[in-house]
C-alpha cells in the first residue's frame, strides 16, 4: 500500500471536528486550516452547521465524494461504527486520534481488534489509535493537535508517545529544525514502526529516519529490513526501556546475564541503527544527518577564534576515536598567506581572538580543499569584535559552494551569537552546544558510513549431524524435560562438532575407580542428577583425583553429603571423566529473546562468571567477523590474547565454537536457553573443550 493518501491527501474528513476551543476535534481542526492546507477539508459533526467557516457534515456519507484521510476525533465507542461507514464509502487511510483502546486493557483491546478487522475487510489503513496524530510540512497536512505546523525538511520522525512528539515539535518550531513527516504512532493497531520506516525510506523529501520506541512489533521482520534500508538512508532511534516479555526466570547464566536491553541493542547494532540516548543527541545527529554530506574518512579539522575550545574539541576527538587532520602543507601555506602571523597554521587552525568574519570565511575556504580533511568543525566564541552574524553567513556561502565535506559550527554562548545561530541553522549548517557534542555527532556519522561500506555478511555453515540432536531434543519433549543436563548436552554438541571430555556414569564407589583408571589420572568427578543445574554449588565436582583411592573416597563423600544439601534431587550416579589439564576458562552462551530470536553470550567462564559479568553479546547467526567482534569486545579478550609474556590461545576456535553454537540454535528453535562453561581453550593449534554444557528446551 503506498502512504500517499496519509502524506499527501486530496481531502481529509474529520469526524468529531468540534466548535469548542480546547477540544481535541476543534484543535486539529484549527490545525489544518492555519497551516494553508491546500485541499478541502470536511468537518463532520451533527450538530454543528458550519465551524470556522466550513460547512459541516452530518456523517461522512453526506459528504458526497470520498475523502482521501478520514481523522477520527470520536468517543472510542463509536469508532467501530464510523469504521464500518469508511469502509462503505471507500476511503483507505484513516488516522484515529481516539484512545480508550488496548492501552486501558481488555476491554479496550477487544475494541481495538474489531476495527483492525473492519479495516482488513475494507483494505483501509489505520495510524494510532491513541495517538497525536501527523504532519506532513511540504505539503501542508497538520492533522494533529501537536502545535504549530513546522518548516519542511529532511527528519522523518515517527514516535511511540504522542506527549514525546509534542515536546519535539515545540523544540523544533523554536530551533528551526524542519521535518519530512511526523507521525504519531500511537498503539500501532495496524501500521507499525517498520511500516512507516519503509514508507519513508524511498520518500524524496526525507534524508535520515528518526523515532521513539517502545517496543518493536515484529523483532525479526524488522531487522532484516531495517538493515536493508540503513544503507538507504541513515535511522537514529531512541528506545525506552520498558518491561520485557522476556523477563521469564532464567536457569542459564546467559539468560540470567542477557539484561531486556541487551537484545535491542544487538538488534539495532545489526541493522546499523544508529541508538540516541536522548532527544538533544538525536536532533544533534538528524540535524548533521540531514543537511550535510557523509564524511568520507575519519579525520577532523578545527578552526577556532579561541585556544580553550579549540583544546576541548581536540582532546575529544582523540576520546571518540577520531583522527585529528594533519593538514597538507600547501595548505599551511594558503594559511599563512592570509591570516595574521601570531595565528596556528596547524591543527587546530587558530585564526585568534579578534577573528572578524574575513578571516573564518577564508580559513575555511582553504582547509575544505585539503585531501587530509575529512570534516571541519568550527568554533566561535562571542569576544567583542567577533561577527557571529557575518560569520555564519561566511560558512553557509562557503559549504554551499563547496558541498562535498561535512561542516559543523559550534557557536558558544547565548545572546550574543543567537542571530549567527539563526543564520546557520536556515543555511543548513548544525550548530552544537559544545565542542563534545559537535565531534560526537561527526564520530557517529563516520561510524555510519563504516557500517554501511562493511563486506556483505556470509554465514558459514558447518557440517553436522542434525538427525542426532532432533532425536536428542524430541525424546526430552516427549517425557516433558525442559532441562538437558550435562551429558546429554554434550552429546548434542558433539553432534555439531564440538569435543568433550571422555568419561562414563558410575554408580559405585568400584566403578568409579576402574573408569578412572581406563580413562587414566587425574580425573574428574561429577555428580549427575537432572535436578541438580549448577553442580559445583553443592559439592558436586572434584578436580584432580589422582589415584583409585582418592576416587573411591571422592565419590563415597559426594553421595553422603549431596543428598543432605539437596534432599529431594534425584541422583542417578556420578560421571568420572578425564581432567583438562590446561587453558583459559570461557563461556558460550545462548539466550532466546521472545523479539529478535537467538542472542549469543561469549564472555570469561568458570564459577565466577556472574560476578565479573565481562561477556558480550550478538545476534545469530553469526558470520566469522562478528564472532571475531565479540570477543574483542569483552576486557577477557587481552588476556587470551596473551599478556606480560603469557602465552595467547587460539582466538579462532574460540570464535569457530560461536559460530557452531550459532548454527546449532538457529537450527533448533527449540533451544531456549544453553551454557557452555567452562569451554577450555588452550594455545594455538590445540582443540578446545566443552568441559560442561546445559540447555533448556521449550516443553
Ligand atoms: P558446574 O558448572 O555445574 O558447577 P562444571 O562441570 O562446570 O560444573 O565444573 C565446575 C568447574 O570445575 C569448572 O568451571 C572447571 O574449572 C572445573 N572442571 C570441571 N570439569 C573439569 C574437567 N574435566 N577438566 C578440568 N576442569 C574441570
Ligand atoms: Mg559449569
């Protein structure tokens, strides 16, 4: 369906249009007509013969014609019925205002699913209930009672909270920022966030994707998607925590470990969203977003009229990661030529403290050509002679001419600089607060333009027996066993490739002994029982046995003490197995996020995992890279890497273990939950061990 009839309407009807200053039905109503909108707009009231000077309708099919947007501003009770009524007369957009649906609980959620079936019935549309409403600036569509109808420009901005919207489009109005679309999504009866973020991405008018979330309707759908259209055009979101249906009492580490949070924030990471963590960053990242270039590298210029700036954009864009240009030495020359002696011809380029315009407008003009520069930050401080006014206007003429580099400004201070600010931001140049949030906008366009260059993602796919974990799985299903244990697990892992420790059940002291003496010293003892998860907690397993004797004594201690702390556990034996002699301890990790499907843990293992809590987390199925990336991404991963003359491990098993594990889960929706700590990696060349695993599956 294309969203012309809401963006781009003919004529719009709206039911509920009221004569009563202050009512929502005479608010938007007001809305539409002082914004010039050019169509015909039809009120619809009973009891009203005409408001503000246009004829009013009994019911929408007095009209007499098909409105293109029908807005509803009616008691939630009667929407069904003035639903049914659009769907006779064939209008296919409509934007319900209304609220008294899903958000008040049942009974309000049986409303809402009728007129989601009236509307699929008649192939209508809907945006909201419950919400503000939209605007479209370029065409002159203010069907909302958000406030005045602001500048056109390039931010589409689609919000969760209708308060939220309204607030921006204040802050907007008075800092002149303009927008494509705002719409209020309200509780996403019908269209959703992934919906309009589509609509938007093809759409001329708009340059970058901007929202407030809460939730995220379809987690899968809308990953891959938004990947797709990340490359298209940049979308920056802020998410609010909220409450996570995934919140179930986890039995794994990486279930306890994976926080609500943690799954969107792979999720965004994967589809190259850009995440804000407050309306100031993201309006500091849409303004640059939608008015200037991408940089095409990493290294930053500064000009400034004063040295303390100049210092703190410096030392932050060391802090960001960015590159502080090294200017060409024809450049340093040009510089030298115009600007006084006492200036810095270097980065940061001081053209000093009683800077007048001239000398921005040709600082500026010579560093834009510089190969090393990839972006220019300018500073400004209001002194007394400096020419905020005529300064902006230098830098507007200059970034229009030459269009090819991101220019930034950051004009300090209030009073004195407001008219350059105002200069600015109508000439498309971002102005900042600070220096900080200047480089930090640049750091993360960079970062855009790394991820939307990164090499296609290629999923490896391992050979392995599938047949075997399906029997695995289907007879634990069948008895109603959600937890796999230890030995089973790792059968199932052995089944995709991963090695395990020899070993056998015993039920005796005798037998115990005589394994351990096929398997050879030291070994391993384990206590198993299917109602004990974390056998360590409660004595279960003794490293190191070195003779018959200590085994014997080992597990006679084992099944005295075990049935004291655990009464009730139902214990089948012990597992003797050969003891790893050496390596690093880690974990890998999978939980089932109900939104965005399979989340990988990798992080330090061992007992102490949860303490240190030092893991990181991404999506499945992983390509070789990301694995790669989650280990980097953990403090753990220098001390694989070997540090102070200790020898490293082989990081690509452990990165090659993810990825199977990823397989594995993503092969097996089954698996909710599953550990394997410790995963022992020793030095290069050597195969790791899954020394212990765990699962819990869907029953
Ligand atoms: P649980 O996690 O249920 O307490 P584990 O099997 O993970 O039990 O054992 C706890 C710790 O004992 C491991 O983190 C590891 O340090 C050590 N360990 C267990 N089995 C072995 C083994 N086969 N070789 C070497 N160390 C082992
Ligand atoms: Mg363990």
């Amino acid at each position: 369906m294309s969203f012309e009839s809401f963006f781009n309407p003919q004529s719009v009807a709206i039911v509920g249009a009221s004569r009563q200053k202050g009512k929502v039905g005479y608010e938007i109503l007001i809305n539409m007509v002082q914004a010039g909108y050019p169509g015909k707009i039809f009120p619809v009231n009973r009891k009203a013969d005409e408001i503000e000077g246009l004829k009013c309708y009994p019911d929408l099919v007095s009209i007499g014609e098909v409105p293109d947007l029908v807005i509803l501003v009616i008691p939630a009770k009667i929407v069904p019925a003035v639903m049914e009524e659009c769907a006779r007369i064939g209008t296919k957009a409509v934007v319900i205002i209304t609220a008294g649906f899903k958000e008040i609980g049942k009974e309000g959620k049986a409303l809402e699913d009728k007129i989601v079936h009236i509307a699929k019935e008649a192939g209508i549309r809907i945006i909201g209930p419950n919400c503000l409403g939209l605007i479209v600036p370029v065409n002159k569509v203010n069907a909302s009672f958000g406030g005045d109808l602001p500048s056109p420009g390039g931010i589409a901005y689609l919000s969760q909270s209708g308060a939220l919207l309204a607030a921006i489009l204040d802050m907007a109005n008075a800092n002149d920022i303009g927008f494509s679309k705002l719409v209020s999504i309200g509780n996403k009866a019908d269209v959703n966030e992934l919906d309009l973020i589509r609509a938007v991405s093809d759409d001329k008018d708009t340059k970058v994707i901007a929202g407030y979330l809460e939730n995220i309707a379809d987690g899968d759908a809308f990953v891959r998607q938004a990947e797709k259209i990340s490359h298209i055009k940049p979308i920056l979101l802020m998410k609010s925590g909220g409450t996570s249906a995934g919140a179930q009492a986890a039995s794994s580490h990486t279930g306890s470990l994976a926080g609500s949070e943690t799954a969107y924030e792979s999720a965004f990471e994967r589809a190259g969203i850009i995440r804000c963590g407050s309306i100031k960053q993201q309006f500091d990242y849409a303004q640059a977003f939608s008015n200037q270039p991408l940089p095409a590298g990493p290294s930053v210029v500064v000009i400034t009229n004063a040295g303390g700036p100049g210092i703190m954009a410096a030392d932050a864009v060391e802090r960001v990661g960015l590159t502080f240009a090294k200017l060409d030495e024809k450049t340093v020359e040009k510089l030298k030529s115009v600007l006084p002696p006492a200036a810095n011809f270097y980065n940061p380029v001081d053209i000093l403290g009683d800077a007048l315009a001239d000398r921005y407008s040709s600082a500026l003009d010579i560093v834009i050509d510089d190969p090393n520069v990839d972006s220019i930050l300018i500073l400004l401080t209001p002194q007394a002679m400096t020419e905020a006014a005529a300064t902006a206007e230098a830098i507007v003429r200059i970034s229009r001419a030459k269009p090819t580099k991101p220019v930034l400004a950051c004009f300090l201070g209030v009073s004195k600089v407001e008219e350059g600010v105002k200069i600015l931001r109508k000439g498309d140049i971002p102005q900042y607060d600070s220096p900080e949030s200047a480089v930090e906008t640049i750091k993360v366009m960079s970062e855009y333009v790394r991820w939307r260059s990164r090499p296609k993602r290629v999923v490896k796919l391992f050979p392995v027996n599938r047949r075997k974990v399906e029997h695995i799985i289907e007879r634990h299903q069948r008895q109603g066993i959600r937890e796999v244990g230890e030995t089973e697990s790792k059968e199932i892992l052995e089944a995709y490739g991963f090695v395990t420790p020899k070993g056998s059940i015993a039920t005796s002291a005798e037998q115990a002994a005589n394994i351990a003496s096929q398997l050879g010293f030291p070994v391993v003892l384990k206590i198993w029982s299917p109602d004990i998860l974390h056998k360590s907690d409660v004595g279960g397993v003794r490293v190191g046995l070195k003779t018959e004797q200590e085994v014997k004594d080992a597990f006679d201690l084992m099944m005295y003490r075990i049935p004291k702390k655990q009464p009730d556990a139902h214990i089948l034996g012990v597992l003797v197995q050969e003891m790893c002699s050496s390596g690093k301890e880690v974990i890998l990790g999978m939980n089932r996020d109900p939104h965005f499907g399979p989340l990988m843990m990798f992080g330090m293992g061992g007992v102490m995992v949860e303490v240190l809590k030092d893991v990181s987390f991404y999506l499945a199925p992983l390509t070789a890279d990301e694995a790669r990336q989650m280990l980097m991404d953990t403090k753990t991963y220098k001390i694989l890497k070997g540090v102070r003359g200790q020898e490293g491990v082989d990081i690509d098993k452990i990165a090659e273990g993810l990825q199977r594990l990823s397989q594995l889960v993503t092969e097996f929706p089954q698996i909710l939950e599953m550990d394997i700590n410790p995963y022992v990696v020793g030095p290069i060349g050597t195969t790791p061990i899954a020394v212990d695993a765990r699962m819990s599956l869907e029953v």
